[in-house]
C-alpha cells in the first residue's frame, strides 16, 4: 500500500475513535491540555500562530484565552481562496464564522509575520511520537510550514492532539514537515 492510501486508512481509524469518545471526556481532556500546555510555554509574552478549534479538534480555547490575558499576539487561519493566512486576533469574540463554519480573524486585522512567531500550534488527525503528523490530506498545513521554516528555522512547531490520537506510525511522504514536538493532556512530548 503506498503512503497515501495508508494515511487515508488511518484518518478513518483515527475518526473512527473520536466517534467513540464521549463529549464530556473529550472537554475534560481539552482542559487538562490546556492547563499543560500554559504551562509548558515561557512565561514572557509570545508571538504564536494557532488553529482555532473544530469539534472534532483538542479544544485549546481555554489557552489561547489566558495567552491573550498574558499579553502575547495570537494569529489565526483565515481562509483565503483555498488556502489561508494568519491574522491577528485579540479576543476570542471579536472571531467570526468563515469557511466550513470554522472560526477566523477578521481580513482586516494584522497579518502575521512568519519571521516573528515564537510558537505554532497545529491540529492535525493524528501524529506519532517522532514528530510525523496526519493532516487532512490537502497539504495546506505542510505548504504553510515549509515557507515559515524557510524564513523562521527557531519557530517551534507543536501538533495538539488528544491521547487517542498517538499512533504508533505516521506514514510520511517527502512534502510532509516534522512537528517540534506533539503536546497532548500529557505534556510535551519531543521526537526521539
């Protein structure tokens, strides 16, 4: 099997699982991820690019909310033709529906800078323990990364998952990028 039809075989185990995991465990995981994951960050303020969360997603809202108390710029997806740019955000109420009924910052507000962002969180479908991440299958996330380490090689970029979704195995291709490390309710997990 090559490695796209492996990875589109493990989407649907991987989706599969989520099906099976009730609500409330999946909002008590999310909590627990974000209370880690402030945590785990410097406590200085931060430049940080970040997905903004479908239900099918580790729900990071509780984060992204006290970085915002903290001080630091958080920018995120808005969809533009079918790709996206990252625009700042200041509060989680001023972000409004946008593709797919996603979350977006206003066209309006900031544009990020890639040679500025301290921290990248990334949703994905599932990830391994060496870094190797599962996403959508549209490469939108792997294009965005490849010209921010381009001109950013101290950007850390960390995939934000709940536990189901660690595998053993990620299969990769030549276009897929390495997660920094992937954080879970767990913690940091780094590449070995």
């Amino acid at each position: 099997m090559d490695p796209s039809a492996q990875k589109q075989h493990l989407r649907e185990s991987i989706k599969e699982r989520l099906k099976h995991l009730p609500a409330n465990e999946r909002t008590a995981e999310s909590r627990t991820l974000c209370k880690e994951l402030i945590h785990a960050l410097p406590k200085t303020p931060l430049i940080i690019s970040t997905y903004l969360p479908t239900p099918n997603e580790a729900d990071v809202t509780d984060a992204l909310k006290a970085l915002l108390g903290q001080g630091c710029e958080l920018y995120g997806p808005s969809s533009v033709g079918q790709g996206f740019e990252f625009r700042q955000f200041r509060s989680m109420e001023e972000l409004i529906p946008g593709r797919f009924d996603i979350r977006e910052p206003l066209r309006s507000n900031p544009e990020l800078k890639l040679e500025d962002v301290d921290y990248v969180f990334v949703p994905g479908v599932g990830f391994d323990r060496n870094g190797h991440r599962l996403g959508r299958g549209n490469g939108g996330y792997d294009r965005w990364l490849a010209k921010l380490h381009a001109v950013n090689p101290n950007v850390k970029v960390w995939g934000i998952a709940f536990e189901f979704q660690l595998t053993d195995s990620v299969p990769i291709e030549a276009h897929d990028q390495i997660m920094d490390g992937i954080f879970t309710a767990r913690g940091l997990i780094e590449p070995k």
